[in-house]
C-alpha cells in the first residue's frame, strides 16, 4: 500500500502548526510526503493531480481543512486521476486544530497524532465495493383518493407505468363523500389535469365522470384491491395484490343502469347514511362514472340472474373469482389517507345512542348536503323532516391529551363550508359553530372565515359540554366564553368536526412496506422539515393524509413532491450506491439472528442455504451502513466498510501515538460522521474568529477526534479496546436521539452508553470517563461543554491506570 | 402561579397539568353550579392559575368554595384536566393556611351542632306529608360529631374559628 500524504497550510492561516516539523514526521513512513500553501487553489489542484499522478499512490491522507469541505472540494480531481472519495482519508488540521488551539508545541503534537491515524487508516486501505441497483421503471400507488390520484397521473404523464390500487370499489376515498370542497366550494369529484394550458384543452381541472384519468395508457387501476405482500427493495419490489370481483368486468360496463332497474334486491344505502335505498347491483358513487357499477353478492337471491339478462353489453359475471396479481415495480407512493375518529368515543355527544340519530359527522353532514346525496341537497332530519337549526361543534376529539393530540388541520374550515352551504341555500336555518379557535391559516380561509359571518353564521367560543335530547330536539349546552354565560341552543342537527386519524389497516400495510409508523398512528415521514414525504425505506414515499391531517391542497402538494422523487429515481434506469455497506463473515457468524432485528432498515434477512442450513445476507440496496448490527452481533462477525472495528482501531493507534509519554489524560471523541462531525468542525469555525481568545467554543488540546459513520456502529468492545489503546476518557458524540440519521442509532449508543457507565462502575472506573452527547451543527457548544468539562475532571482523575 | 408554588409546594404536580388549558369552556359548560350561578366559572379559576393568581382567588375571592365537587368538568376536559381535583386541592390548602369564608364555618358548625347544615323547612315537611313519605328521623349527633372528630374536621374548624377571631 503507497500512501501520499498531502499537507495543506490553508493559505498560511494554520501557521501555528509547526509545518517542518510534521512534514519530517510523516516523511518517516513509507509513501510520500508533500506541502503545499493552499492546495484547493487552481495551482494547488494542479498540483495534486500532477503528484499523484506521478507517483501512483493507492491511498492519500489530505492534512488541512476538514473532510467535510476537502471532500466536496476535491471531489471532482479525485475523480479525475481515476480514484475513489473513500481512497481519500481527511486529517482535519484546520478546525480541529489549527482554528483552535494557539499554543504551537501543543498544536504540532496533536496534528501529528491526527495526520497519524488517518495515515494508518489510509493504509489499511478504505476503498468501499459500490452495487449497481437496476431500478423496475413502474410504480405502485395505494390508495386512489385525491393524493393517489395526483401522485399516479404525475408519474404516468413522466412516461412511468403506475399501478394505482384502491380496497373500495371506487375511488376518491373520503373527498367521493364530501360533496364539495373549501375554499375553492368547488366539487370534491374534480380532478387536478396534467394537460398544459394552450397546448391540449384539458388544462386546469376536469370531472372524475369525464378525466377518464384510467385510461391513460401508463395507469393501470385496481378497485376493490388490497395489498397482500411486498417483498424487495429499491428499484425491484415484488407486491401481490388481491383483487376481489366486482361481478362486472370494468371495461365492458358501460354505466347504462339497466342491471340495477332490473335487480329485485333493495337495501339501505350505507354511502347516504341508510337515508335512501340502493340495490344490491349499485353504482357506489352516483355521480362517479370512473368506476363501474358492482355487486353485493351476498344480497343476491339464490339463482337470481336479472342483472345478467338485463345488461346489453354482457359485463356482468356472476361467477367471477377473487384473484392474485403479481406486479413489480420499482417504488411506492403510499396514498392510503384518513377515517374520521371515533365518535362514539366522544361519550357527552351521543354519537350512535338512539334517540340522537340526528348527532351526525361533518363527513355525514356533508352527505345531507351533497346534490348527489339521500336528500338532493335539502338539510333535513334523518327521518325527513325540515330543519330549522343547526350546531357545529369543532375539534371533536382533536387537541385534545385524551383523545387525539394534533390538530386535524380541516376541521375549522369543513365546518365553515358547511355553514355558508346551509345559509346560502336558505338563511333561515339558525347556524352555529361552537370552537375553541377558528384555525383559518390556508390561503384564502380567513376570508372564507368572514364570509360565513357576513352570511350570518354565529360563531361561539365555547366547547360544548353535553348535548341532550327530549327524544324530538336537541340541546346543546356549553359555555359563551366571551360573555361568561351559560348557554343551551335548542337545535335539530349536531354535526362534529371530528379529528382526522389514520386510515384502518396502515399499520398493517407498514410492516409490509418495512416503514415506520409515527406515534400519531399515521406513516412516519423520514424528517419534519423536507424529505417530508419520503420514508426511511429507500423507493417508499407517503403522500397526503397518510402522512398527517392535511387539506385538499396540502395533500395534492405532498403527492406531486412524493411523485417527482419517485420520478427521478425511476427515470435513472440504474443507480449506483457508492457509501459503506454491512459485511457478515459467514464463518464468525453463530446464526443467532441478534444483527436482523438491530437493522432499523431491514436490510439483513436470513436465506436458506445448503449447509448449515440458513445464513445471514446483507441486502446492500437497503443499507445505509450505520452499523447498529455490528455494535449487536455478539461475535463479532460483521464490519462496515470504510468504518470497519479493524481501520477505526488502526486509526486509534495513530491518534493515541503519544498516550504513553503524554503525562495529559487523552480524551477520544468518537463523533458520528453527520450532525455531530460537523458540530466539532462548528466549533472550530467559531473558534478561529477570536482565535487565542478562550471562548465557549474552543476545547481542551486533549480531545482528539475520530468519525464513525453513526454512534449506533459503536460497540462495548470499541469502548473496551479504546480504553487499552490509551484513551483516558471517551466522549460518544451522535445526533439528538430523536434526529439520528439511521434512524435509531443515536438512541442505541446512548443506552448502550448508560449500560457501559455502570460497568465501569462495576470494574472500578470512574464512569465519568464516559460520556454520550448529542448535538446538531448549531449547538456546538453542547459538544465543547462536556469535552471541557471531561477534560477538567480527568485532570483531577489522572491518567486511566492500566 | 409563581408564589403559588413557591407557597405550596405539593401544589405543583397538579398546576403542570393546569398549564395545558386552552380556556375551551368545556368544564364551565357541564358544571351544574355555573350553570346557575355565572360567577362561579371552573374556566375562570383555571385561568386564574394560569395568570398566577392562586392566593387572589384563595384568599380574597374565594370562588372555589361553590364547586360541589361533582367532578363532571374533570370527566369532560378534552385535555385531561382534574379540575374538580385542583378545586378541592385549593380548598384543603386554604383550610391549611387557615382561610376560609364565614359561611363556610357555619356551616361546618351547623353539621357539627345539629346535624344538618340547614333544617328541614316547615313546607317541606307538610309537602312529605302530602306526598305519604316516612316522617325523617333526626340525625344521629354522638355518631356524626364522632366522625368529625376522628377525621380531624373539629380540629380543622377550631383552627379556622381561632383564626377568624
Ligand atoms: S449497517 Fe445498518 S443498515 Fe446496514 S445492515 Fe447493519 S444495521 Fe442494517
Ligand atoms: S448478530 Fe452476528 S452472529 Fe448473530 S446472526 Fe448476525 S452476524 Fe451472525
Ligand atoms: S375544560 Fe379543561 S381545557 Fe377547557 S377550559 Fe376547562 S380546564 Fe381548560
Ligand atoms: S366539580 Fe365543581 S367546578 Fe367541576 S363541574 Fe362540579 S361543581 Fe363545577
């Protein structure tokens, strides 16, 4: 192995490293060395090409400025005398050492043991084997409410094929019910077009009944489907999809309701809350001809063939079966959305108890509303009769510690829709909505706000407390908490605004997808502020609701972000992975199957072989090389590339060199190569600016630095075997538990930490020796307080006796 | 709230949770008391913890004292909140900081004394009559004065009349 060691004075800003002296120190070891005043300046690139391509070396150590900015710098010269990144190991002089340590002794010492390490590790030899992943160009959507629709037409316009799947025999999902939406008041069953404006005629938006959104030669469309299994990852998913009958082959119907005339069964019709009757051969959304008529089979009379002999276009099978589709995609958008909260759970409503037909949900009261709906559009009572009044009660069941925490996002402004609906059809129905706060924050709600005041709805601030029945009227009793009043309003409908929680079956369709779900119940985003529609599964997006309550714009917005990611994977064809990937040696392996379950992304399965019968395999697709199986395998079978227990302990040797003469108790911070890295390079920037001065960001000479891909890679035998190299105290420095970037690794290091503090205890090691912290870029000071702090109580410890 | 804690310590459990009010009324809507009489409004002590003002309402205004303890607004609050706890809470601690309204202690007096707080009115009495029920037996004063006295009630109401005085 021929390493060239490359110093860089960073324009002659680090001259209080003695640059003669570490030169002739490294000149010792076998490879070359070289200086250079600035070498990212176009002359100093020039230069690093020119040696190294000249000398050939296998691996370089870069000495100047971090690794972070050397890395992004260099990149494409790296990549110009045909070497790899990970052939390239950083010796982070600048804001680990230059920036901030004044003393020139004490610098020049701790720089040679740095550049020492990462020569060793260089030596050792870093290069990471990269896996080419051919991507499927298809993609599956579930769910084809409004998300799934946005999210299927944006990725079939870009030339994807998109299987778009839907367990209702119909689609829409919740907005099929709500007659029309806010603040637009336009109707539910209107569709986003993908046509350009000037180009085709289609811009803008259309109807479902005239979209013909499944026609499109890229969307295939399964209703009455559910997902059974999912198996794969990125790029190559396997996913079996049940597709129950409908009894009417979709693409024969020609929705000429002959088939339900002449059907002799009539039952409730649960989609207009058992108000009207429908037949048991029945278009499930009346006013949607995208989907096909169906056929409650269990409500057929024995022998019972009308429909069959009435239908002209012989679409109907009485006889049709359950089926298994295969299909194979590169990526999901999962669309599934939302229920509306349990309102019987809210007891002081009456929700379902006889006597309170009347108490209805705001998605129910929309049915009441809808043209389309048991009453044309009229309010009325469930038994028929004319309303005079009605109460909307807000947030039912949201914001709330008992029943659901978040915000529902909607509620405010369905209830606002449906009062200006009511006053606008007739302003003698006595309208009032009872609130805690009206939440109007989407573009134009204010003044959709004002508009349901103008037309003379009352807004009353006050949760209500009960409402009661005389078996005809409804009462409603809450607070007016601006006038102090108690207050009961005599009324004839209730509607509840309830919370938005997750669609049934999501929890289920997560574990098939091997993504997480959020403590709210719905799908678990990979971080809050972006990648906000994307999961930690690679190729899995969540679109809409099934992410968190939103509006109809929200959800369209999250579905056509997910689309385009999604899109630009598929459109690559192949992809390359290039960053470090798990290894089992098969021969350490003791088969106890610790490591499948440590895997946060499931990417280590066991496959069956001929002897000893199983084995464990690393999928490298799914990956992402954090190393929380090598920190669990208790034999110690399993090495990350590039952060592997053998270069991270020969890249201890070097930066522990001195820790035998050093009459300093050394400090190893072990730091994750993502927030916590960079927290210790933040400190070094905000160091250099008063630099000599003593200020919160600058730390103890004694701490000396050394990246691991993730905390959770840390195992109890590193700590161990770090301890014997001659560290007198080890800082574990990873992102905030709850932000890691491997999704659990932060939070394992810090139990394992706590866990190894009691050990040390145990075995007459003063635990402070050990700590774990956290931090962001931004709060570098929470690194330099503990490191300062350790620093100060090894100083009255003394050296680790060994 | 600050000198409520720094006053009664044990008192801070409960306010943490005191702070999770958003004022929704939903307490004040169901409570029976309010209901009749507006100036007892569950909403409105909360807020007055809220806004610090525990000893105002301990010791000059006094509210707390017409909760009946019927606990229904600590069943409804959306967030959880035990108000009819907290009332009760107040109330010991007043009682211990030896405060609490005169009526209040005439009360306690009256059960200690007579058994009752009020007797039985004399058209009530007629209207049992009408109404055939049993004529009432008299409270049984050696049983409840008993029970007073081992519950540390005359203990309490001595220390509130002494103070009073
Ligand atoms: S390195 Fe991380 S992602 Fe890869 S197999 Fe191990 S635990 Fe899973
Ligand atoms: S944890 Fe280690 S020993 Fe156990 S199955 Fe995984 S690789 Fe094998
Ligand atoms: S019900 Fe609860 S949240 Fe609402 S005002 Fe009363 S204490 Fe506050
Ligand atoms: S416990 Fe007190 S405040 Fe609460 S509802 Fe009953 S009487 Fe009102």
């Amino acid at each position: 192995m021929k390493v060239g060691t490359f110093l860089c004075n960073c324009g002659g800003s680090l001259d209080n490293l003695d640059w003669d002296e570490l030169q002739s120190f490294m000149k010792d070891k076998p490879g070359f060395c070289v200086y250079h005043e600035s070498l990212c300046s176009q002359e100093g690139k020039n230069f690093f090409k020119e040696t190294v391509n000249r000398e050939q070396p296998d691996s370089i150590v870069f000495g100047g400025c971090t690794p972070k900015t050397a890395g992004s710098l260099f990149e494409d010269v790296v990549k110009e005398v045909n070497m790899s990144p990970y052939q390239m190991v950083g010796a982070n002089l600048r804001e680990h050492i230059g920036w901030i340590e004044p003393d020139k002794t004490l610098a020049t010492n701790k720089a040679k043991a740095v550049l020492l390490g990462s020569y060793n590790k260089a030596n050792y030899g870093t290069n990471v084997e990269k896996h080419r992943i051919e991507i499927q160009d298809a993609a599956i959507v579930i769910g084809a409410g409004p998300a799934g629709i946005q999210a299927a037409q944006d990725l079939a316009e870009k030339g994807h094929k998109v299987h778009l799947i839907d367990r209702n025999p119909y689609i829409g999902g919740n907005s099929a019910k709500m007659g029309t939406f806010f603040p637009s008041e336009d109707c539910a069953t209107c569709m986003p077009s993908n046509g350009i404006k000037g180009i085709d005629q289609s811009h803008v938006r259309r109807c479902h009944y005239r979209s013909a959104f499944d026609l499109h030669p890229n969307i295939d469309l399964y209703i009455n489907s559910e997902i059974e299994d999912i198996k794969g990852s990125l790029g190559n998913y396997t996913t079996e999809v049940k597709v129950k009958p409908t009894y009417v082959h979709m693409d024969k119907c020609i929705n000429c309701n002959l088939c339900a005339q002449a059907c002799p069964v009539e039952n409730p019709d649960e989609f207009n809350l058992g108000m009207v009757k429908r037949k048991a051969m029945h278009l499930p959304v009346g006013v949607s001809t995208t989907t096909k008529y169906v056929v409650e089979r269990e409500e057929c009379p024995d022998g019972c063939t009308e429909c069959v002999k009435a239908c002209p276009v012989e679409a109907i099978d009485l006889n049709m079966q359950e089926t298994t589709k295969t299909i194979n995609a590169g990526g999901f958008v999962i669309a599934t959305g939302f229920e509306e909260f349990d309102p019987r759970l809210v007891e002081e409503y009456h929700y379902g108890v006889p006597g309170y037909e009347n108490v209805v949900t705001q998605t129910e009261l929309a049915r009441l509303l809808d043209l389309a709906g048991p009453t044309l559009g009229s309010l009325k009572k469930k038994n028929g009769d004319p309303v005079e009044s009605i109460v909307i009660i807000n947030c039912v069941g949201s914001r709330s510690t008992k029943y659901n925490i978040w915000c529902s996002n909607i509620c405010c402004m369905i209830g606002i829709k449906h009062a200006i609906k009511i006053k606008e059809k007739d302003p003698n129905i006595d309208v009032t909505c009872c609130y805690i706060d009206i939440r109007a924050v989407g573009s134009n709600y204010e003044e959709f706000y004002n508009k349901a005041r103008d037309l003379g709805v009352k807004f009353l601030r006050g949760r209500p407390a009960e409402v009661e029945t005389d078996g005809t009227t409804l009462y409603v009793q809450a607070e007016d908490s601006q006038a102090d009043q108690f207050v009961t309003i005599k009324t004839d409908i209730v509607a509840l605004s309830m919370s938005m929680v997750a669609s049934p079956g999501a929890e289920e369709l997560a574990k098939k997808l091997k993504v997480d779900i959020s403590d709210t119940g719905f799908f678990k985003a990979l971080y809050s502020k972006f990648k906000t529609t994307e999961t930690k599964k690679a190729g899995v997006f969540v679109a809409g609701t099934a992410v968190a309550p939103a509006d109809i714009p929200t959800s369209l917005n999250r579905a056509g972000y997910a689309a385009s990611h999604l899109d630009m994977l598929l459109s690559k064809g192949t992809v390359e992975k290039k960053f470090p990937t798990a290894v089992i040696d098969d021969d350490k392996c003791t088969l106890c199957e610790l490591c499948v379950t440590a895997c946060p992304f499931g990417a280590i399965e066991v496959i069956p072989v001929a002897n000893p019968g199983v084995k464990m395999q690393v999928d490298p697709v799914s990956c992402l090389g954090c190393g929380q199986c090598v920190s669990t395998c208790p034999a110690a079978a399993i090495g990350v590339d590039y952060y592997s227990e053998d270069i991270i302990l020969s890249q201890l040797e070097g930066l522990l060199y001195d820790a035998k003469d050093n009459l300093d108790p050394l400090i190893v911070t072990l730091a994750c190569w993502e927030c916590a890295y960079s927290a210790t390079d933040a400190s070094g920037m905000a160091a250099r600016t008063r630099f000599g001065e003593v200020t919160p960001e600058t730390y103890d000479h004694t701490v000396r630095i050394l990246p691991v891909q993730c905390t959770g890679n840390i195992s109890a035998r590193l700590i161990q075997k770090t301890f014997a190299m001659g560290a007198d105290g080890i800082i574990v420095l990873g992102c905030y538990e709850d932000k890691c970037h491997y999704d659990s690794g932060s939070q394992a290091s810090t139990i394992r930490v706590a866990l190894l503090k009691q050990m040390l205890q145990f075995s007459g090691i003063d635990p402070q020796r050990l700590e774990k912290q956290t931090t962001f870029f931004m709060s570098s000071d929470r690194f330099t307080t503990v490191a300062n702090k350790m620093a100060k109580t090894l100083k009255e410890l003394g050296k680790l006796e060994r | 709230m600050i000198e409520s804690t720094e006053l009664i310590g044990e008192f801070k459990g409960l306010y943490d949770k005191v702070k999770l009010c958003y004022q929704c009324g939903t307490c004040a809507g169901g409570c029976p008391v309010f209901k009749q009489y507006s100036r007892f409004n569950p909403r409105r002590i909360m807020e007055k913890l809220l806004a610090g003002e525990f000893t105002k309402e301990v010791f000059e205004e006094q509210q707390i004292w017409y909760c009946t303890g019927c606990y229904t607004c600590s069943t409804r609050c959306p967030q959880g909140i035990d108000i009819g706890h907290i009332i009760n809470e107040m109330k010991n601690m007043a009682v211990k900081v030896k405060n609490a309204p005169e009526g209040i202690i005439a009360e306690m007096t009256a059960i200690l004394e007579t058994g009752v707080t009020a007797g039985i009115s004399q058209s009530a009495m007629k209207r049992r009559v009408k109404l055939e029920l049993p004529e009432l037996p008299p409270p049984d004063l050696s049983e409840i004065q008993k029970l007073m006295e081992v519950t540390g009630v005359v203990a309490k109401l001595n220390s509130l009349k002494e103070h009073a005085n």
